[in-house]
C-alpha cells in the first residue's frame, strides 16, 4: 500500500516549507522535497527516480530533464520535470511540449501547482496544497503502466511459467533423436567427451542435454538484446553446441519452425529490448532474465551456484579498492603491465566490466588481449559475460574484438590433473594460457552454499579433490572445531584457491562473500591461515545475516536479498610488512539495502573506511567484543583435549559428552504416536533393504547417488545411509529400539534409536543405552559452539536430538556399556577433588557438582557476563562463595528435578473459556494452539480458551522462545511437504493430555522463575 499523506506528503510540505523560509523558490532548491515524495511514493510498487537524466525527445533531441521513474528492469515508467516557483507552468509546459518532450506518463510542477499528462493526453491537474488532489495525482503517476511494460511484464512471467514445460518438451524431442537421429547421438557423444576433458570428468549425458537446452531456450532472447548474431559462430563454446543443434533440427526444414511454438514468449520480450539503447538498461533486463530463467529452470542449479546479481555500487568499491591497493602498496595500478587479474566465477562479467571501466584507453586493448583472465562453469552466464565484456571494450574503444580471456571452465578444477583437448582448439588454448599467467589479482563473487540440505535431491556441492585436500591439510587441520563440514562452503574453497593460486607472488584477492569466516568457530584455522598468507587484511562486514538476527528482512536488508551476512574482504600479500595487521569495518546491521549501497557509493573505495584495527586472540577469535578475558581461568565443563585422556582424571569437571542424536529424517524416525512410527519405519527398512538387494542386483555401482531411488514418501537418504547401502548393512527393526526421545524443550516423542536410520547416534548408546538407564541418568543438555541464540540448558533423561536447543551438547551424570551394564559416574575425580580442596568440605557428592553446575548455567549473571563466550566455546563454570555453594546446589537439584520430571507436575490451573456454540473437542485442531497477542490467554481450538496465564511463566525461556510457547510451537498436526508424513499430538486414549502438559509447563515455568531468582549473587 502507498503511504498515507499524513506522512510522506506532510513531510513533502515540511520540508518545502523550510526550503521557502531560507529564501528557496528555484527549482534547483526545491525539486529534492519532491523527488523524495515520489520515491516514497514508488517504494511500494518497487519504483525510484534517479534525477537529472537525459533522454531523446519525440523530434529526436536531447533532453534534460528533472527526473524519470525507472522499475527494477530499469525501464521508464515516468518522467518528471520540475520548474520554479516563480515560473508560469501552464506556459512552460506549453513551450516543453513544442520542442518534443515524451507525454507519454509525465508530472510538470512548480511546487504550486501540478499537471499529469498519459498517453499524450492531459489527465489531472492540483493545487499542490490540495492534499487529497496530490495523492489522486501521485497514485495515478505511480501506478501507470506503459503499454510496451505491461506486454513485457506478461511475456516474462509468461516466460518464467512456462520454461518447465518448454524444457520438458525439449527433453522428449531429444529422447525421440537419441533413438532415431544418428547424427544427434553422434553430436552428443561428441560434446559429452568434450566436457568431460574441460568441465567434470564425471560430466553424465543429461548433464550435457541440459546445456542443449538452456542454449535454445535463451540463446535467441540475447542474440536479440546485444543485437549480436554472429556471436554463435565466433564463441568457441556456442559454436560447439550449434553443431548439436543443427543435428538435432536436421530432420526440421529450419530453425525458426522448430522454435515458433514460443514466438508468443519471446516476441514481446526481444521488441523490448530492441527499443533498450541505454547499455545499463540493457544489464538490467538481462540479469532480471538471467534470475528469472534459472529461478524457473532449475532452482536447483540457482542454489548450488549462487545465482545473484552483484549490484554496480559493490563491483565499483571493490574494483576501485583493489586499484588504491595497488597503488598504495606496490606503486602499480590494474593497468600496469605484467598485473594479470582473474575474475574466477565472472557470472555475468559486472567485475570484468568495470575494470575496463577504470583502465585507461591507451593500454586497454594490450591489457584486454593478454592479462585479464575470466572463468565460468555455468553456460548462460558465460553467454552473457563473453557479450558483456566484448560490447564494453568495444563501446570504450569504437572497434569489436573478441575477449579471449574467458573460458568456459571450472576454476577449482583447472588445478587439478592436466586437461585434455577442450571443446575446441580455442578454448583449450585460453585454458593452458590462463593455467600459465602469473597472477597477481583475484577478485570476483564466488558461490556460497555449503551443500544440500536434503539428499534426497541429489544435489552435492561438487568435490574438488586438490582444493579439499589443501582445505583439509590447512584451514580445517588448524581448528580446534569439532565440527568443520562448514568449510565446505565452495566460497571457501575460492579462498583456498585464490591464495595459492598467487603462489609465492605479492598480491591481492578481494571477495564479496558469506561473512560466516569471520566468527564462526568452525572458521578458525581459515581465519588463523589467512593471517599467516595476507599481510594486510581489510573486512567490510555489510551485515544482513536474517538467520542470527530475526528483526532483519533479507529483501530490505541484505544487498544481496538473501538470508545469510555478507562482507568485502580485501586481502593483500606483500612480503615487505614484517607483521600482518587485521582491519574490520561494518555497516549498520539495521540499515536497508539502499542505505548500504548509498554508503558505498560515498566511500568509493577502502581507503574512505574508518577501520578498526583487530587484534586476534590465541584462538584466532577476529571479533571479540564481549568476550570477558577471565572465562579461560575457569573450570572447563568438558573438552576435546580432556575428553581424549583415558580414565576419570582429565582437568574438567566432565569426563566425556557428545552432541544430541542427529537424524537427517526428523519425520521418519519421530513420531507422537507409538503405532504410527512402527508403521512408517517399517516401510523404511523395506525399502532401504530392497535398494540393498537392487545395487547387488545392478553388480554394486560405484556411482551411488546416480543409482538409489529418490522417493521422498518412501525413503529419506543421507550421506551415511548411502554409505551402509555401499556396504550392505541391513537394517532391521526391533522394538526395544522404540524409544522416549527429547524432541524439543518440553516435547516429548517415541523415537526409534538405531544406528543405520539416524546420521550420527554418537555416544548415546553408552548415555542411555536402555529404557532402564532412563530411570536413573540425567543429561544436562546445553546449546553448543557456534550458538545464535541467547544461551540455554535443560536436564532430561530421554535421548536427546541435536535441535533439541541449538547445536545441543549432552554431558551425562552416568555412563554404561552398550547393554546397560558397566555403570560409572562421568563427573572426572578431577573435579570431584578440586571442589572438595575449594570448599575445604570432604562431604562434596559428584551429584552435588552435577547439580552446582546446572544451577550456575541458569544463573542470570553467569549468563549475561559470558554471553559471548558462550557462543564461541563449552561452559567454563566458576566457584561460589564457600556460603552460596549449597544454595546452588539445591537449586540444581531443584531445576533438574523439575525440568527431567516435568511430566509428574503437578498442573497450575488455567481458566477455561467453553465456546458453547461448538462441540466439545479435546483436540488439538489444524490451526494449532495459539497465544493472545496480550499472552494472557492460549486459544486451545475452536471450542476451549486457557486463560489467566501468569505473565512471570513467560520468563522462562530456552533461547528465543518461553517453554510454553515452545509446547504451542510443537503440540500441532504438521505434514511434511516432502514425505506426506503427518504427525499428530493428539491422544486418542489420554485426550486431555496436551491440556494437562501445558498447565504442567506452566508450573515449571513459574517454579524455575522463582528458583533462578533466590540464588544468591555470583561472585
């Protein structure tokens, strides 16, 4: 919705009376309050005026005028011209329209009176004054949509419809020439040979059937934006697959007739670009199809390679940096000679382009012929980048040449073995030059996705054996993580390839990309390696992270609309600086995309940045605000150092301790109802065993993710299921297997406990090997390293899951033999010794510590002074006053007892609102449970209201969330839109159950809120 006028046009008048009263009437002092009216006005509707443009009028001149209103396609939507306060509008316009102005959707204004013409003819006029008259102009200015648009828009989402199906047609056309087009096959061989040597010697047939058909779904939508129809013939990759497509069409009588069922797409979209002459508008529309294609196509190709446009204020900053940089410490710039620079994921060729942009014309073209370097995997936007790159050298230097620094190619696979001969002799030679150039820059924006979340779509991150292998022989071997899959992430992998791709040289690599290196724990070696490689490292964190910050929006917030932060990092090698010195800059984490890319566009490069001058711990921690110095002289809960040392005297007060149960098929493997999850599980097994007997059937194929069957209603694959299937591991079902699992905080579900049907059991079999063990353990369980949200703990005796808080940690009081037996105490005589030696009190029970330390970690000073370092490392907890000790540890044993039990509570009694036009219903219905806005009450289902809630009961809480809007969140009917599986909190024999848990929540919310508040102050 528009704004109201009692805003944006109050402050319209406002702002114009403030200009008026220092004297201000021209138009030069008072078109900024109106320009700032229509950009409020256009938010909404995703519109912007950029000012003082100059466009060609109707008699074919040029024109200058205040104002145009542009769309996120860059196309005009409006014009605006502004005039004096003092001038007579109905005589300016008039002399405007003679000399040929557009009319077609244009305001004329002096800041008294206003005037709308569309579609040639006059429309509105308003007395500015006139409030209601202003926003009836306004609304009708904004809202117009030019003929041409309103047929593009159509054919786009047209286009971005009916690409699925377009494509699967294309599919059954090739499958048909692959039975009866002898020609074809033999293309297709061809070209599957060829990307094999070049691209991925495990490049399939399908894989190269899909290049065919992104080729002739799009190849003619930028033949006709660049105008370039020669390009197929000269672009040694386009030329390799026409021959695919001339086999292919061999048996139609032309090309137009074998693509005319689409003519009705395209046609509208290619006379649009026709009428573009702007080459900045042209990028525009051809990045927005560029998304709009992939985001249609395939979304799984969008996901693993990032397909998002960088926007021009960030390649400007970043390119410009790297100039200064240059300059500033080698006394060189990107044109000087022998200074070769790789763009290594170019996309669409943005970074490549403004290079050319800021070297100077005299060594242009020697630069371009030899030292700039470009790679790309994905074939539209190699496409592109080639047209991109060549249309810019040629508009800065009047004549075509072809930019041979591009190859169609993997960066992180040209370090591998040596390549055959590629696609053409051309290509092949662009590769074994570029493998041969010294780099000195690397600069670009690589892909950020640390894999697939579900294997079921078959959808890995891409191994790359020589750069995982100097990931794990660097950045992974230096951290003291336990958990390192992270660096994964292929942005990582550019990082480890950018560096050693400058081999012993001074240099600069400068990245736009995740900003997750710069604190996360499992980054640490990364970090610490990058200090040791770089002797200058500037970080321009420009925030945006929604995941860690839910008051955040990636569309408003992140310039790159995502939901991950992001940073500039510019990293500099030379060899001179005796130490490396660390910088870091961010922007304000609330600040919108726009105030971002404003804030840039003032900076212009690196050297307008304040920065901070960091100074990493002995744990290569980069950002360390909040952290408190004196957490490391405390006593460790547990280690990875302790946990290695055999027998009880390792120097942390628990011996070992392991994460909760990972599954990977949450909806396979939990369940509410007892019966339902035999049911489904059993379905599993048969078929996970039958997938064993078909891949012994099919002579054990080594390519396992090309073979399993991808069913989400059947079965659900992870990387380790497929490794049990490779070795023929069975799975069998046992109900001693069913067990009580500690889903969430306060939800309890059957849960069936087994080896092969859940990624990673890790030790739980030696925590709670037993239903009996339940009886007699309890487990502190505690949000582990790398924690987003504020700290938080819960004692249970069920198996807990790995999300049971965030990224859960278990530290048992018992541990046993897988069969139950073999009981010992896992609190280390370490600790049991030094608190005894502390407290001077030889009565000091291991129960007593277990129950000290659960008391301490709920304290609300502990938990606010260490909140930081509670996010980076395990719990260090420290010691009382000899006069407080036992005070924690009955309030330990308190909250343990409430927290393990809370089932055996006894309820707090809520008021119940009866809806007496509704049956009685003791169910959970499919709108869920759900809070008054007030929290007083909880609307159970149509029929019952719970109210009276004690506000205090909201003040327990287990991360972002109470623990009984954690009951609310997961006592609902879910079906997962994958498997179909449903789960049902609703008890059928029991049916007041969930009632009751609530009112039992309730009470252990208000008993650990009153608890946590006795204990005495933490000294």
């Amino acid at each position: 919705m528009p704004p109201k006028p009692a805003s944006a046009i109050k402050n319209y008048y406002d702002k114009l009376e403030s200009i008026e009263q220092r004297g201000g009437k021209n138009e030069g002092a008072t078109r900024d309050a109106f320009q700032s009216l229509l950009n409020e006005w256009g938010k909404p509707h995703s519109l912007v005026v950029i000012g003082e443009q100059t466009i060609e009028s109707r008699k074919k001149s040029r024109i200058r005028l205040d104002g145009i209103l542009i769309d996120n396609n860059r196309f005009h939507r409006g014009l605006w011209e502004a005039k004096d306060s003092s001038d007579t509008l109905e005589a300016e316009i008039t002399k405007k329209i003679s000399v040929g102005y557009p009319l077609d959707n244009i305001i004329f204004e002096n800041t008294r009176q206003a005037v709308l013409f569309q579609g040639g003819q006059r429309v509105l006029s308003c007395d500015m004054r006139d409030h209601l008259r202003l926003k009836q102009l306004l609304e009708q200015f904004i809202t117009f949509v030019p003929p041409d648009i309103e047929e593009f828009n159509k054919a786009v989402a047209k286009f971005r419809e009916e690409i699925p199906t377009l494509a699967a047609n294309l599919t059954d056309l090739i499958e048909e020439a692959k039975k009866k087009n002898k020609r074809f096959r033999e293309a297709l061989q061809s070209f599957l040979t060829l990307c094999r040597s070049s691209l991925n010697p495990d490049t399939t047939s399908a894989q190269v059937e899909d290049m065919l058909k992104q080729h002739l779904l799009t190849e003619r939508i930028f033949r006709s934006i660049f105008q370039n129809s020669d390009f197929v013939r000269r672009n040694a990759v386009a030329s390799e697959l026409e021959k695919m497509v001339d086999a292919l069409i061999s048996q139609s009588n032309n090309r137009n007739e074998f693509l005319q069922t689409i003519n009705h797409i395209y046609r509208p979209i290619e006379e649009k670009a026709l009428s573009i002459t702007d080459y900045n508008d042209k990028q525009a529309l051809l990045n927005g199809l560029y998304e709009q294609f992939f985001q249609a196509y395939s979304t799984k190709t969008a996901d693993t390679h990032g397909i998002v446009y960088t926007p021009a204020e960030i390649v400007r900053w970043m390119v410009t940096s790297v100039q200064k940089a240059l300059e500033s410490e080698f006394g060189l710039g990107l044109e000087a000679e022998g200074v070769h620079i790789i763009d290594p994921c170019v996309g669409t060729g943005t970074f490549m382009m403004e290079i050319l942009q800021q070297i100077p014309a005299s060594c242009l073209e020697e630069k371009y012929r030899h030292e700039l370097h470009a790679n790309e995997i994905q074939l539209l936007p190699y496409y592109i980048a080639s047209q991109n790159i060549e249309h810019a050298y040629s508009e800065r230097m009047g004549s075509y040449l072809s930019f041979e620094g591009i190859c169609f190619a993997d960066t992180l696979e040209i370090m591998e073995v040596p390549q055959l001969t590629m696609f053409a002799l051309e290509n092949s030679e662009r590769v074994a030059k570029q493998k041969q150039a010294p780099i000195r820059v690397v600069i670009g924006n690589p892909p950020y996705n640390i894999g697939q979340e579900n294997q079921n779509d078959n959808n890995k991150n891409r191994p790359h054996e020589t750069v995982d292998k100097r990931i794990k022989e660097t950045y992974a071997k230096a951290s003291r993580a336990t958990n390192v899959n992270k660096l994964s992430d292929v942005y990582v992998k550019f990082f480890r390839w950018a560096t050693d791709r400058l081999g012993d040289r001074d240099g600069i690599v400068c990245f736009v990309s995740n900003n997750s290196f710069l604190e996360q724990i499992a980054f640490d070696g990364m970090r610490k390696h990058l200090l040791q490689d770089f002797t200058r490292i500037y970080t321009f964190d420009l925030g945006g992270n929604v995941r860690k910050n839910p008051k955040l929006s990636g569309t408003r917030h992140n310039v790159f609309g995502i939901q991950v932060g992001v940073t500039m990092t510019l990293l500099v090698r030379n060899q001179q600086h005796s130490t490396p010195e660390l910088y870091y800059a961010r922007l304000d984490e609330i600040w919108t995309k726009e105030q971002k890319l404003n804030h840039l566009t003032k900076l212009k490069d690196y050297t307008d940045v304040e920065w901070q001058l960091l100074m990493p711990d002995d744990r290569n921690t980069w950002l360390r605000e909040g952290l408190q110095d004196d957490f490391k002289d405390l006593l460790p809960i547990g280690s990875k150092e302790t946990k290695a040392v055999s027998g009880l005297n390792s120097e942390s007060i628990f011996k070992t301790f392991c994460m909760g149960i990972l599954t990977s098929r949450d909806s396979w493997v939990y369940d509410f109802n007892r019966e339902t999850l035999v049911e489904k599980i059993k379905r599993f097994i048969e078929t996970f065993n039958g997938e064993i007997d078909r891949y012994k059937r099919a002579g054990e194929p080594s390519d396992i993710d090309n073979f399993v069957l991808y069913d989400d209603k059947q079965i659900k694959w992870s990387r380790d299921l497929k490794s049990d299937l490779k070795r023929k591991r069975y799975a069998q079902f046992d109900q001693s297997k069913i067990r009580s699992g500690l889903f969430r905080p306060f939800t309890k579900k059957v849960y069936f406990f087994d080896s092969i049907l859940n990624q990673d059991i890790a030790l739980h079999p030696k925590f709670l090997p037993t239903s009996e063990t339940e009886q007699e353990n309890s487990v502190i369980c505690l949000s582990g390293i790398g924690n987003n949200k504020p700290f938080h703990s819960l004692v249970t005796s069920a198996i807990p899951c790995f999300d049971l808080l965030e990224k859960t940690q278990c530290f048992p009081f018992y541990t046993y033999a897988e069969d139950g037996s073999n009981r010992q105490e896992n609190i280390t005589d370490f600790a049991l010794q030094k608190y005894r030696d502390h407290y001077q009190d030889e009565t000091i029970t291991k129960w007593d510590i277990f129950h000290y330390v659960y008391a301490v970690l709920h304290a609300p000073a502990y938990r606010q002074k260490y909140a930081e370092n509670l996010k980076r490392d395990l719990p260090r907890i420290p010691f009382v006053s000899a006069e407080s000790f036992r005070a924690y540890v009955e309030a330990g044993a308190k909250l343990a007892k409430l927290h393990r039990d809370y089932e055996e509570v006894t309820p707090y009694t809520l008021k119940r609102l009866e809806n007496r036009d509704v049956p009685l219903n003791w169910e959970v219905d499919d709108k869920g449970m759900k809070l008054s806005p007030d929290k007083i009450s909880l609307r159970y289902n149509e029929w019952l209201t719970l109210a009276n809630i004690p506000p205090k009961a909201f003040e327990y809480r287990l991360g972002n969330r109470s623990a009984l809007e954690w009951v609310v969140d997961q006592y609902r009917v879910s079906t997962d839109s994958r498997s179909g599986l449903t789960h049902d909190p609703n008890d059928s024999e029991n049916p007041k159950a969930i009632i009751k848990l609530v009112e039992q929540v309730v009470r252990v919310s208000l008993e650990t809120v009153a608890t946590i508040g006795n204990l005495p102050p933490l000294e």
